[in-house]
C-alpha cells in the first residue's frame, strides 16, 4: 500500500496502521476511556489470538540493496500477511516475491534482520523460490515457525512492525542481493 505523500509503505508499517490508531483511539474517548494502561487482556502475548491480521509489503530495488547498492532496472514487490494465532503454532506468515527484470533466475529470498535500511543482517527465514522466471511471482509460500534458533514468530513479528526487516532477493550475477526492500 502506499504511504504518506504516496511513497510506498514500508515493510515494517501494517497498511492503514495509522487510520486504526486514530480510530481505535477515537472509539475509547467516546466510551470514556475505559481501557487503562497496566490492565490486562485474557492473552498475554502481543501478536496470539484476537488480533486481526496484518499485511505488510515492501518496494524493492538496486538502491536499496546494502552494503553496495546495485545498479539494475529490476524491481519487485514482497507481501507479507501475518495471521496471529493462539500461540506459536497457531500464527501463520505467508508470503510472496513477485519481480520483474532480474538479471536472471532468482537464486535465494530471504527476510533477513534485525537492521536498519542501511544495515545488513543474517538471515532469518527463507523463502522457497517457486519460479525460475525473471519476471511474476517468484517466491510464495507460508510459514509457521521462523525456524531461526533466536528469533521466534513473536519476535519477528515486532521485527516487521518496526521496520526493523527487510526482504531481499538473489541472483547469479548478484551473489550478496539484487534488490532490497524495507
């Protein structure tokens, strides 16, 4: 989705989190502010059951890609849904990578983290590549566990809703990344 002033939203940002906010805020005015901090819910986790899904997408790119940012006219897009679920084996991440102009076949897709967009970071979940296409959809799939040994679903989670992610994509002529999104 885009953001303000129609830059594209950034992977760390649910689309409409902002309008949810000031809703969610309007709405406990007018019920006179009835939710305090320091009450507790049923569920103690921030992202178990309850919660409504949260979509994040990324615009990549060459620039983007760190340490070196690459000079290539291809683009793409990552998508990633999160449902919450009750517990780690109820959340559910699914995804897709859809690219058009890679120097050829992507050869790795990952989300990689914690980093800033100028950081780099190991990776933390990869996708399964399902295309050997330069162009469409080349990655799609669904995960329920990160399988990385420090990071769990919860955590990587926090890491999407602050920007703190970033997915990039592969190639034979560009071994370390050919396109970066955050």
């Amino acid at each position: 989705g885009d953001g303000a002033g129609g830059e594209p939203a950034r992977l760390g940002v649910p689309d409409g989190a902002a309008d949810a906010t000031a809703q969610f805020q309007a709405d406990l005015r007018q019920l006179g502010g009835l939710a305090r901090p320091g009450f507790a819910c049923d569920d103690d986790d921030p992202t178990g059951s309850g919660a409504i899904p949260e979509l994040y997408t990324a615009e990549l790119t060459g620039t983007a890609e760190r340490p070196d940012p690459v000079i290539t006219t291809a683009t793409g897009t990552a998508t990633i849904n999160f449902t919450p679920g009750s517990g780690s084996s109820g959340q559910l991440i699914s995804y897709s990578v859809t690219v058009t102009g890679l120097s050829g076949p992507a050869s790795a897709a990952h989300i990689h983290g914690p980093a800033g967009s100028d950081a780099t970071a190991p990776v933390i979940v990869p996708f399964t590549i399902t295309s050997g296409s330069t162009a469409g959809v080349i990655s799609s799939g669904t995960i329920a566990s990160t399988g990385h040994p420090t990071i769990s679903m919860d955590s990587l989670v926090v890491l999407l809703r602050n920007g703190n992610s970033y997915v990039d994509v592969h190639t034979g002529a560009n071994p370390n990344g050919e396109i970066r999104g955050q």
